[in-house]
C-alpha cells in the first residue's frame, strides 16, 4: 500500500512538473511551408519560431512561456480546418495564429462560434467588420485600403507625372488592368475596391487576367492585356509569379507600370526581375529586413541564433512581419493574462484596447505604422507605407493615410 502511495506522489510531482506545461501559454500557428504561397511562407515560419524565442527569453507572458505549436498545412483548406480541430480539442490553445485567406475566411463562422481570436497574415478586409467576424483580426493595413493606397498613389505621383505628360495631353485616360488568380480568396480579395478606387479616380477599367500563383510564364495574360493597352496593372499575387507576369510585361513591351499587393512586393521581386522591376511599385506591412528602424538588430540577431543554417539570402520582410504579428500576440496575451482569463472573450477584449499600439511598445519599431482596435472595426490602420523600386533598391515612395484622406467614405468601405 505504502509503495502505492509512493508511485502516485511520483505520478503526481510528474504531470505537474514544468514539462508537461506548467506556465506556458499556447498559440497554435498555421503555415505554408510546402503550398502555393510558401514562396513567402516559409520565411514567415522562421521568423515566428524566432519572435517566439525572443519573447520567451525575454519574460514571456508575465513570466509564462509561449509553447509554440506551428503546422504546415500546404496551402489547402481541408488541412487547415484539420489542424485547427486539433488545436482546439487536443492542445487547448489560447488563440490561432493564420496564414491565407482561404483558410481564414473558411475558418471564421467556427473561430467566431467557438470564441478564439485568430491573428491572421490575410489581410483581408472581409475579416475587419466585428459585425460579422469579431473573433478575427489583421496586423496589416488591409487589403483593400492597400490597393486604393497604391492606385492613388501612382495616379498622383505617377500617372500626373511628366511620365505620361505626352498621354495626358493627347487626351488619354489611365486605365487598369488587374493580374491575379480568380480562384484564389487572397489575390481576389482586393478586387472589388480597387476597381471602385478606379471610378473615384477616373481610370477606366479592362479585362481581369487569370494567373496562377505559382505561375512560371504569364505571356498569354501579358497579351490579353496589351489588347487593353492600360497604363497601369495590378498583381494581387505572391512574389514568384508576379515576378514572372513583371519579367514578361517588359520583354513583350506592355508598356504600363506596375502596382504589387504586399505579397508579392520584397527584395526577392528585386532580383528575380532586374530591370524588369525597375519603377515597380507595391505596399508594405512593416519595414524591409536590414532598415534603419527600432528593433531591426533584435530581428537580424535571433535570425542567427535561431536559424543559423538559413541562407540571409532567404529573408526578408516576412520576418519582420512575424515580429509584428507576434509583438501584438504578446501584448494582447500579456493584456488579459494580467487580468485574470486567457479565454477568447478576454484575449479579444484586450485587442479591441490597443490605441496607436506599435511593435514592444518602441515608436517607429519594425516600421509597422500604429496600431487601433475598436469594438466596431478590426483594420488596424488606415495608414499604408507604398514603396518602389529604384535603381535596384526599395525605397519608401508615400505613407499614405487613406483613412484621412477619404474620411467621408471610410466607414462605408469596413468589410469589403
């Protein structure tokens, strides 16, 4: 009896040791490592393995570890849902890390139903109205406001420049045509604002082309386009095949400049295209790996103590941009922890009181403009950061602040 007892005191001092869990915090985390998108999704997953180990080696959560649990699920929705069951049923998270648009559009009714705030790298501004998705958040200017931000920007800065002054004069309006894949709820996301940008601006309007993302010749969409003969093009597509729609433009001679969604503007768009890129303009969640910002040398520092294997040649911004994402994690944990719930409700809350929030708490860190949640709107920013490319290197070409500039019609545009 005595050795019973014994046994069960050792079972017991076991399962309540640090290893099995004791002062952690889980996030579970889906990926694209191996999917259509993993172009920039496996740099994004190496980033947050290292923002994770940063906070952890720097207090955690109020002293709680961060216990990281990240699945790649190929870029396929089935899988994602798979993963999230466990998630939720088996490893007990306290909130989602997401990846695409598809997945986390696919996602939402049951993320909202089961009340777990999903942190998402879709940026899509159908995931920004607490109406209809208030569990789902986005750390990025959305979508949308980023494809109205480029649009005017080029339009003003661009189209009213001594570039097209031969077409101005001649009595040429601007016009748009817009590459992306239409199956795809990522690259399509965007589709609709832009175009209604297009009727505030004036720009006429042609024929969408259909390229895939994980396209390695886009001649055929190239002349369809150039049948058009537009002045400006959208690519709502990641960065190897917006390189290759770009590469093809120029050799065919279409003759229009080019606007990027953020997934396919880095510095790997820079050297896969060359010349091809040059004046290439596209938007930005936060700051380009290397930049002169507040915690780059943090970044830079634990891409070598983690990952020190990895070729520098392989990162980017999409580290930077899980040092953002996981920066507001850590806050809104931290928020709610200190108040006494780790549930969904709690962790949701303390989003919604983030006011010009910036990346640990250091103005102008990560070149992530502020951060604002409300109750009643989830898009973090109406600020968008729009780069080009010029003479090989990117350089900020406007910040932007759509919310201000369109103030009459921002509240109209939540949702889309």
């Amino acid at each position: 009896m005595g050795k019973r007892i014994l046994l069960l005191g050792l079972a017991l001092l076991f399962l309540c040791s640090p290893a099995f869990g004791a002062g952690e915090i889980k996030v579970g985390s889906i990926n694209d490592m191996t999917g259509a998108t993993s172009d920039v999704g496996k740099d994004m997953a190496l980033g947050i393995r290292e923002c994770v180990a940063y906070i952890n080696d720097h207090g955690g959560i109020n002293g709680k570890k961060i216990k990281l649990l990240l699945y790649d699920y190929g870029y396929r929705v089935p899988e994602a849902i798979t993963i999230y069951k466990r998630f939720r049923d088996y490893d007990k998270i306290a909130m989602l890390s997401q990846w695409g648009t598809g997945d986390t559009e696919a996602l939402s009714p049951t993320v909202n139903r089961d009340k777990m705030v999903a942190l998402s790298d879709s940026f899509s501004g159908h995931l920004c109205d607490p109406k209809k998705t208030p569990y789902n958040f986005v750390y990025g200017t959305d979508y949308s406001t980023n494809a109205r931000a480029c649009l005017t920007t080029w339009y003003e800065k661009v189209w009213n420049s001594a570039k097209w002054e031969k077409e101005r004069k001649a009595g040429k309006k601007p016009k748009l045509v817009c590459f992306y894949m239409f199956s795809s709820p990522y690259a399509s996301a965007p589709i609709k604002a832009i175009k209604d940008q297009a009727k505030l601006l004036g720009i006429e309007v042609g024929k969408d082309q259909d390229v895939s993302l994980v396209a390695l010749d886009a001649k055929s969409q190239v002349l369809g386009a150039k049948k058009e003969n537009p002045t400006i093009v959208w690519h709502g597509n990641t960065t190897m095949s917006v390189a290759t729609a770009v590469k093809d433009a120029y050799m065919l001679k279409l003759g229009a400049d080019h606007i990027v969604n953020n997934w396919g503007f880095d510095q790997n768009l820079v050297r896969l295209t060359g010349k091809a890129g040059e004046g290439v303009i596209g938007v930005a969640a936060c700051a380009f790996l290397g930049m002169d910002v507040p915690m780059m040398d943090e970044v830079i520092k634990y891409t070598k103590k983690i990952n020190p294997g990895v070729a520098p040649g392989r990162r980017d911004i999409r580290t930077v941009q899980a040092w953002v994402k996981f920066g507001m994690i850590k806050d809104a944990l931290s928020i709610a922890d200190k108040k006494g719930s780790l549930k969904g409700p709690a962790i949701k809350a303390a989003f919604e009181t983030f006011r010009d929030w910036v990346p640990f708490g250091k103005p102008g860190a990560l070149g992530r403009s502020p951060v604002t949640y409300t109750a009643t709107d989830h898009r973090p920013s109406g600020v968008s950061m729009v780069y080009s490319i010029k003479d090989g290197k990117i350089q900020l070409l406007e910040k932007i602040d759509m919310k201000k500039k369109y103030a009459d019609k921002w509240a109209s545009w939540l949702g889309w």
